[in-house]
C-alpha cells in the first residue's frame, strides 16, 4: 500500500511556505498578489495563470483583503481546512508579532 500523502501536503509544510512568504513579504494585499504568483504559479506550479487569474477575481470580488483569501484558498486546496489555517498562521503572524513587540516598546 502507497501513501499517496505526500509529505509536501502536509499543513505544516503549507505553514512553513506562508511563514517564510510572511517574513519576507513587504507591501499591501496587492503587492501580496505578485508575491503570490510567482510563488505558487511560477515557481512551485501548484495552479495555472489561468486557475491563478480565476482565483484572483473571485477574492476580490469579496469583502476583505484578496491576499488572506488567496492564501487560505491556497492552503485549504493543497491541506484541506489545516492547510487553510497553516497558511492564514504562516503569512499573519509575522506581522501581528511585529505589530505587537513594537506597540510593547512604545508603552515602555
């Protein structure tokens, strides 16, 4: 018997790819979105530009910031519901860390 899990399926491996793409991602939602291309279309080939296009349009046409849903779609399609909140996590935290240590250091 196979296991047709692969390892980079796994929620934390999703984790792992937001996070490193929460660290070293500055800009707004829309500077986000070319990040995001060339990450999951051009470089890791996990859609097509037509899927990515697609998937795109529908997230903007929604309320909130087309990034964190493209993210989340991303990850649900890849890890199921773990993945979706492995790559809400990875992309989120950095910032909210960051926001949170630099409100403590203005209190003090």
């Amino acid at each position: 018997m196979t296991n047709t899990h692969t390892d980079h399926h796994s929620p934390w491996s999703v984790f792992l790819i937001f996070l490193r793409l929460g660290l070293s991602s500055f800009g707004g939602p829309i500077v986000h979105l070319g990040y995001f291309r060339d990450e999951f279309v051009t470089r890791r080939r996990w859609l097509s530009e037509r899927s990515y296009a697609d998937l795109l349009a529908l997230c903007q046409f929604l309320p909130g910031p087309a990034s964190s849903q493209i993210g989340m779609a991303l990850g649900l399609s890849r890890s199921g519901y773990a993945g979706a909140m492995a790559a809400w996590a990875g992309f989120t935290l950095p910032s909210a860390i960051a926001l949170v240590l630099f409100a403590l250091g203005i209190s003090n």
